[in-house]
C-alpha cells in the first residue's frame, strides 16, 4: 500500500476518544466564555471535525487573539530550523480549553498579598520569595531499636 501524507495521517491515538468520553460533544462546551488574551490548550476532539486544528497543534498551549461566535483565534508559537514563528490558528470552541498553567501563580499571588497584608497588620516585615527545597539532613540508623530480623518463607500447605 503507498505511504500517505495525508492531513490527517498518524493520528489514530491521538485523534481517539477518552475512556467513556464518546458521542455527540457536550452544551457545556458551548457555554464557556472565551476573551482576547486567555491561555487555552489546544485538543482535537474527533467528534466534530469542522474547524479541527492540524495535528501539530494537538496539546499545544497558545493564546487567545479572536474571539467569534463559534471559533476562536490563537496563536501558537512554532519552532522553525533556529527562529520562533508566530502562528495565528483559527479553531472551533470544540477544540480548545482554558489552561491550568497559571492557575498555581495565581493562587501564590493570592497567597503573598494576604500574608503580605497580615504582616503589615502586625507591623514586621517577612520574606514572600519561594526557597528551594533543601537536601535532608544527614543521620545515623541506630542498630538498638532496628535488630536485623530474619525472615523464613511460609510453608506451602494445600487444603484440597
């Protein structure tokens, strides 16, 4: 059989639909509001094949730049031989979602303005600024209280 190189070609784990997930696509998924600037990643949904992104862009994370009733633009980042390229898609609702990678600097943010606050209240000053997890300290297994025990296998009995 020749090789095909077609738009949709090498796809067929990719394109698949979760476990239990089948069948037509939600209303829910119609309802989600979507502004210019929110961070959404891209995932095909196979059930609706209209306005499909091309395979390269399947679990990529872009922004939003356009928004319409039934589609939206973003832009994705793709990198070309040593330069970044700046690439505009056009894609159905259906198959973007808003993205949970800031959703732990935006709780840090949420965190450090009400310590922030509490320590202004009390009138002393703390240090907001995340350290890195040190090496644990060094320690010595004392022998008194982890005796070596010996271990023997349990016999084989059948009850037949």
């Amino acid at each position: 059989m020749p090789h095909s190189f077609g738009y949709r070609a090498r796809t067929r784990h990719m394109f698949k639909r979760g476990f239990k997930e089948h069948g037509p696509v939600k209303l829910s998924t119609f309802l989600i509001n979507y502004r210019v600037g929110d961070i959404v990643d891209i995932k095909a949904n196979a059930a609706q094949q209209k306005g499909m992104p091309h395979k390269f862009y399947h679990g990529r994370t872009g922004i939003v730049y356009n928004v319409t009733p039934s589609a939206v633009g973003v832009i994705v980042y793709k990198v070309v031989g040593s330069r970044y390229i700046e690439k505009r898609v056009n894609i159905r609702v259906e198959h973007i979602r808003h993205s949970k990678c800031r959703q732990e600097f935006l709780k840090r943010v949420k965190d450090n303005h009400d310590a922030h606050a509490a320590a202004k209240e009390k009138g002393e000053r703390i240090n907001l600024r995340r350290k890195p997890v040190l090496p644990s300290e060094a320690h010595t297994v004392s022998s008194k209280d982890n005796a070596p025990q010996t271990m023997r296998p349990v016999r084989y009995e059948t009850t037949i």
